[in-house]
C-alpha cells in the first residue's frame, strides 16, 4: 500500500508566553521533581487571553507553505484538527484560509482530539490520492490553556498550546506507504471537555469548572501503552515493512513514562523515539505535526527519512501513518 503523495512542507508556531513548572509552583501544591519524573515536562507554551486557535494556526501554515515553496492561491484544500475552534462557527480553517490568502482552497474542521492530526492528515491524503486535489494543506493546533481547570494537578501540568502544519503534494514518489484510525466509544469518559449541546454553556458550568478538561489518566495510559504498538504494527504490515527500515517514530506527545513505556514494549532505541515534550508539554493535536517540523528544520528528519506517526486521544481514538519525507518539490518558473 503506497500513494503517490509527497510531503513536501512544514512549519510551526508557539505563543511567546513560556510557563516553566516554577511557576504552576507557586501557585499548586506541586513540586519541580514530582511534574519531570511522571510526565518529562519542564515548562509549556501558553497563548495569551486575546490569541484562538486561528492565531496559531496562521504563522504555521505560512512557514509549512515557504518550505514547500508554495503560494496560498496554489492551495486546493485547507484541513485543521482541533479541539479548541476559534468558535463552534464558522469552522477555523476558513478563517485560517481567509487569513493566508488560500482563496481557491475549501476549508472544514476535523475533530478527534489528539489524535485529530492523524485522522486528518488519512483524510487529506484520500483527496490527493483519489485526484481531487493536488496540494492540501493539514494543520493541527490546540489551545488547551482557556479549557483547563489550573487548580487540577492531574490535568493543566500536561497541557500546553501549539500549531503545526504540513504540505501534502500529488508527486510522482511514494510518500506514504500505510494508514490506519481507530475508535472504542466505550472509553469516552476517560477523557471529556464535556461542553457542548448535551452540556450547553452556563454561569453555573463555567463557575463549577465543567467546562474544562477531566481526564482518568491511568485509564489513558493503558489505553495508550496498548494501542500504539498495534497501530504501528498495521502500516508497517500495510506497507511491508518492519521497525527496523524505519528512521523515526513520532508518537503524539502525552508525556514521557507513555513514550518510554511504548518504546520499552517495542524494543524500540530512544534514537528513533522523536519527542520535544520537555519543552513544549502534550499540545494536543498540534503535537505531531510541531514535533515533525522542529526535527525537519535542525536536520533531524532527513529527505527520504521514512517514520511512523501516532496519535491517540479523547474517544477514545487513534490513528497511524507510515511516510517519507520528501521536502519540496522541483518547481517550474512560471
């Protein structure tokens, strides 16, 4: 199973404010030692009161479409995952599509938590594979600050904000070789921002905290040690291959004891693990496609590089892909 789809750019952005564990310190009966060893994370990025999903969005895309060496208008299609719209609507990626000048591209949301970059990334690559459109482009970007309850220790040390975005291209390599999403409705209480049409919008949710993220992190955890190497498994079968032609494994970026533990279970070497979750803790569906972009610019992911992508999240879902970097493509003077 191989498409002829390339992935041809990258970019991200994260908001200048840096909280670093000190500081969620002093006001958490919490220390330093304690958030490091149970989730890796030393500080997080956090979006100022006036910045949405958009904001982030919009500098990502720009940075993902000058390393492909694309222009806006080229554009087909504009996908976003995430969690944390600017509003319930219109959708952000038409905002995101406005804001960039993408006027001939269409433009929804996706919604599948953090794994919503990888369900949205297999739902691009059936445009381009199909020959609907030709140059896509996926983004994922939370803001997870505005719906965390900072008095919750098991919940706001994990979290910080992001987006991140990648170029998909028709080429004539193949650029990805295996996909694979998941779902298991029984678990969807484990993780809830329970705020919507079941549970709409009052003084008394917002002052009670239920609009904010709950979470049953050791049901989490099970569920991710569990899923990741079954969901790998699947493209690696799909694309006949096995963990050892692969470069990299990019797993979305929880916290550290679940990376550790899945790579543990693999066999899998900390060479190959991809993380940055110290630095920018678990920024939800952004964290992929974040991940993969700082890699690619210090030199890390190499043109031709093959790697395995996995997100897991609130559903519960999950999702896979096995690809090849490809970085951008010889382009004809117009």
């Amino acid at each position: 199973m191989s498409f002829p789809i390339q992935l041809t750019g990258c970019g991200h952005f994260l908001p200048n404010r840096i909280v670093p564990n000190s500081e969620i310190c002093s006001f958490l009966d919490t220390t330093d030692e304690w958030i490091v060893e149970r989730t890796g994370i030393r500080q997080r990025h956090v979006a100022d009161e006036g910045q949405g999903t958009s904001d982030l969005s919009v500098p990502a895309a720009k940075r993902a479409l000058e390393r492909a060496r694309l222009k806006p208008e080229e554009l087909d299609l504009i996908v976003v995952a995430t969690s944390t719209p600017d509003m319930l609507m219109p959708n952000t990626a038409s905002i995101v599509q406005h804001a960039i000048g993408a006027t001939n591209a269409a433009a929804f949301d996706v919604e599948a938590a953090c794994a919503g970059f990888t369900y949205a990334f297999a739902i691009a690559c059936q445009f381009v594979a199909s020959g609907t459109y030709r140059k896509v482009l996926v983004i994922g970007a939370d803001v997870m600050s505005k719906f965390l309850n900072w008095n919750d220790r098991s919940t706001c040390i994990l979290f910080g904000d992001g987006a991140g975005a990648v170029v998909l291209e028709r080429g004539e390599e193949q650029g990805v070789h295996g996909l694979h999403l998941g779902a298991d409705g029984a678990g969807r209480g484990h993780i809830m921002i329970p705020l919507g049409s079941r549970v709409p919008p009052s003084a008394e949710l917002i002052e009670s905290g239920g609009h904010t993220m709950q979470m049953r992190g050791r049901e989490v955890y099970k569920f991710a040690v569990d899923i990741v190497p079954k969901a790998i498994a699947k493209v690696l079968e799909q694309a006949e291959l096995t963990l050892d032609d692969l470069q990299h494994v990019l797993l979305h970026q929880a916290n550290l004891r679940i990376m550790e533990a899945v790579a543990k279970r693999m066999g899998l070497s900390s060479e190959k693990m991809l993380s940055n979750v110290d630095r920018v803790a678990n920024t939800s569906g952004a964290s992929i496609p974040i991940a993969l972009s700082e890699a690619v610019l210090s030199g890390k992911v190499k043109k031709g590089d093959r790697l395995a992508m996995v997100g897991f999240g609130a559903g519960l879902t999950w999702g896979a892909s096995l690809v090849t970097w490809n970085g951008p493509l010889e382009r004809k003077e117009p």
